[in-house]
C-alpha cells in the first residue's frame, strides 16, 4: 500500500509541475521524506498528505481511488511536451524514438489480433 501511495503523491506533484524539493517545502517536510514517501520506503506518512491526495481525489476511505485514465493523460501529456523539447534539440533523435514507439505499438496490436 505504501507505494501505490507513493505513486498519487508522485503523480501529484508532477501534475503540479513541482520538483520533490519545491513539494516538500509546501507539505512542510523535507526532500529526503517526499522521496521516501514516492519510492514507498518511508515507513510512516503523514495524515496531511493522505488529505492532499484525498483532495486531488486520488485517496479515500483508507483505499487510493486514482482513475487510471487520468494518469494515463497526465503521462501522455508530459511524454508529449517532452518529445516536443527533444525536437527543438535533436530532431533525429526525436524521430527514432518516435519510430521505436510506433512500431512498438504496431508490434504489440499485431499480437493482440492473434489471440
């Protein structure tokens, strides 16, 4: 449990756009504890970071409730943006990972159809 914890907190704070340092200066703990807390190897976790995923909708009733299609946009969107920066610095290696997705894909679908 503790580390689907630490994946919403995680999720969270990039979804703020937040560097584990600047997320730990807002919950009031220190960079070192956020990162335990992410890698689920802290072995508490404070009430008021269950209220802050609780408050993202992401925790409730003592069970994580995240939507999974929402994480999936969010790491969707983020891969994007980074593509995008990886364009404006080397368009080839851009185009190779964008080659090695789509036929990673293609691969994956054309398995699928085989079943």
């Amino acid at each position: 449990m503790r580390q689907e914890i630490g994946k919403r907190v995680k999720f969270v704070r990039q979804k703020k756009g937040y560097s584990q340092k600047e997320y730990a200066v807002e919950l009031g703990h220190s960079k070192t504890y956020i990162r335990n807390v992410e890698t689920g190897t802290s072995k508490s976790i404070y009430i008021h970071i269950l209220e802050e995923l609780e408050k993202e909708g992401l925790f409730s009733s003592g069970l994580p409730t995240q939507s999974v299609n929402e994480e999936n946009h969010f790491r969707i969107d983020r891969a994007l943006q980074q593509y995008k920066e990886l364009v404006s610095k080397n368009k080839d290696e851009a185009d190779y990972l964008l080659t090695c997705f789509e036929n990673g894909l293609d691969l994956h679908l054309s398995k699928k159809k085989n079943y």
